[in-house]
C-alpha cells in the first residue's frame, strides 16, 4: 500500500500565506495598469533654473547649481512656456522655507500663493495648447523665493519673452515697499512706475530703515540703507555678502529715504554727510545710470536731501537730479497718515512716471 503524506499547516499559517498571496496578485495587478510606476515625472517636461529663457530682475543668488535665491520685495522672474500646465519647484530641501509670491499668467491678475513651498500647482484647470507667459513676484521684505525650477508638460518647451528697453531700480523705505497696503510690493508706487514706463524694476528697500548707519530705527538692527543696499539681502541677514554689480546695470536709480531718519530725530549734518558718501558710491557702483532722488514726503529731511545732492552735483556729478513730492498727495491719499494708501501710491506713480519720462525726454 502507498501512503502519500500531505502536511497540513496550521489554521493561522494559511490563513497568513493566503493573505500575503493576495497582496501579491494585487501588486501586479498594479503594475501592470500602470506603467508610469517606476518612471519618476515621466510625463513632464523638467525646467531648471539656468535655462536661458527665464528672466530674473532683482537680486537673486545663483551661487548653488539648481537652486536660485531671490531676494528683497519685488523680486521677479518671467518666461514664456509652451503646453497646457505649469508647476513651480520651490524651497530647499535642506532647509525648507515658506514664502509669499504672487504668480500671473498670461499678463491676467496676480494670484497670491501664500506660505507656498514644494511643488506648486499654477494651472488645476489646464490652459489652451499654444505659447504662455508666466511672471512670479516676491511679495513682502522677508519672502525669499528658493526656486528651483518648474514643471511643464511632456514636449513642452520654454521661450524667450520680449525684453524690456530700460530698467530702474527703486532704493528706500517701507513707503517704498509698500507697507500697509494688501498687495504689499505689487501695490507700492514703485512697481506702479515700472509698469507704468513699461521698464524693468526691483525695490531694494525695506520697512523701517534709516538711510544713517549705526543707529536702530525702529527697533531694528542698527544698519542704514547707506550700507545695506550693497549687500546681495535684506536687513535680515546679518552676515549678507556684498553684491556684485557686475553685469547688467540699471538705467536709472530713484531714491526715496529719509523718513524714518527724520523721525528718529538724526543730526541732520550726519544725515547730509551720509547721503553724500551714498549718492557717491551709488555713482561708483552705477557709472552710466541717471540718479534721480525725491525728497521724502511730509517734508522730512528735505532741506538735507537737497543739500546733499547740490554737493554731488558741485563735485561733477551731471547726471544726478533731485524731484520734489511737494504736493503729490493729500491728507487722504494715506492709510495711516504717513504710508501712502493704495490710491496714494497710484498717484505716487502717475507723477513720478511722467517727472521720469520727461527727464528722458529731454
């Protein structure tokens, strides 16, 4: 007689082994419908910081391969994209930061994107095959962008947008970041001006400062716009390298600074010495711009600024101008008696753009 032996196994064994087996059968089933699995971003097209058809205005630190910095409000890039969707690449994975930005598509309205980090998705409804221009905007003083590229669609490319003929650069205070209005940087007078004149523009400015070095305005680090503007970041880093003004120079420098210096109560002889040495290594760093400088509104530090400009224009400068606000705004043209409301800055803009067109014009 032949015994055949058959082992059974344990109640709670098979019923394990059926269990891996049918985790098993549903991995492949898996695999097999989806053959994207395994092939990371397999239908997208992948666009890093360097490629030549992005646009940067602004201060932004390209030091580290793939990841770009862009600092102080204001701070842009724009490009141009083929295909129906656009994803931006934001933060260091290292040392993840949120940031404020507004994104516009196609020259419609600004999109604020708050806190954004990681993978952002710019187009949940997909837009019309065809070209696309995309513009990204810092909004506030402490937003460092950290871009490090986007995503577009498999087969997608980029393109060259059109260049703008000339560009300005904006140097001051919160008045000139746009404290106290919603949009912050879009709503200052400064970016008004630039889009008014149809130039490129970046404010190298910051809430609070004095121009005068060594002295805490407003609770803040005791280091004046005479020093920091030659620093690639804001206020708030205290070890900022110096930036480099190699390359493209701006056309013209406004500034606008004197404010917080007046209420702080300044020697006005160290205010005027202050802004002599400024407008000078501004001339240094700038030797082909036209330096136009507006005396600060409410009259503060007026005499002095133009004191200061009168001895640079004395020692040969030809190409520096003064502007006077007098009379831009009225008492409710402000959101709080000293920051312009966001109708102030309009007429801020108006008047600037056409005292800076005309100084062209001539």
């Amino acid at each position: 007689m032949n015994i055949r032996y058959s082992p059974k196994l344990p109640r709670h064994l098979a019923l394990h082994n059926r269990t891996w087996l049918v985790w098993l059968l549903l991995a492949a089933t898996v695999l097999l419908a989806s053959p994207s699995i395994g092939r990371v971003n397999a239908d997208v097209f992948s666009v890093e910081p360097d490629d030549p058809n992005i646009h940067y205005v602004g201060r932004w630190d390209t030091s580290v391969p793939g990841i770009y910095r862009g600092y102080w409000a204001g701070t842009s890039l724009t490009m141009g994209f083929t295909g129906t969707s656009a994803k931006l690449r934001l933060g260091d994975v290292a040392a993840p930061s949120r940031s404020n930005i507004y994104v516009s598509i196609d020259g419609g309205p600004f999109k604020l994107y708050p806190s954004a980090l990681g993978l952002v998705n710019l187009t949940p409804q997909r837009l019309l095959p065809g070209e696309h221009t995309l513009t990204v905007v810092t909004r506030d003083i402490r937003d460092t962008i950290v871009f490090r590229g986007l995503l577009l669609d498999e087969g997608a490319e980029t393109v060259a947008v059109p260049e703008r003929d000339r560009w300005i650069e904006f140097v001051g205070d919160s008045i000139t970041v746009g404290y106290k209005n919603p949009d912050v940087a879009l709503d200052s007078y400064a970016w008004l001006t630039g889009e008014k004149l149809g130039v490129d523009h970046t404010q190298i400015a910051y809430t609070g400062i004095c121009l005068t070095d060594g002295v805490s305005c407003n609770g803040l680090p005791p280091r004046g716009m005479s020093e920091q503007y030659f620093k690639l970041q804001p206020l708030d880093y205290a070890d900022s390298p110096e930036w480099n003004f190699q390359g493209r120079q701006p056309d013209a420098v406004v500034v606008n600074i004197g404010t917080n210096d007046g209420r702080a109560q300044i020697d006005r002889n160290v205010f005027t010495q202050t802004y002599v040495r400024f407008l000078e290594r501004l001339r240094q760093a700038h030797p082909d711009a036209e330096l136009f400088v507006l005396r600060p509104l409410h009259g503060y530090m007026n005499k002095e600024t133009q004191q200061a400009v009168e001895l640079r224009q004395a020692d040969g400068d030809t190409k520096l101008y003064v502007i006077d606000t007098a009379g831009w705004l009225s008492e409710g043209d402000y959101s709080d008696g000293l920051h312009p409301s966001v109708e102030g800055n309009r007429k801020m803009a108006d008047r600037l753009s056409e005292a800076l067109q005309n100084a062209w014009d001539e």
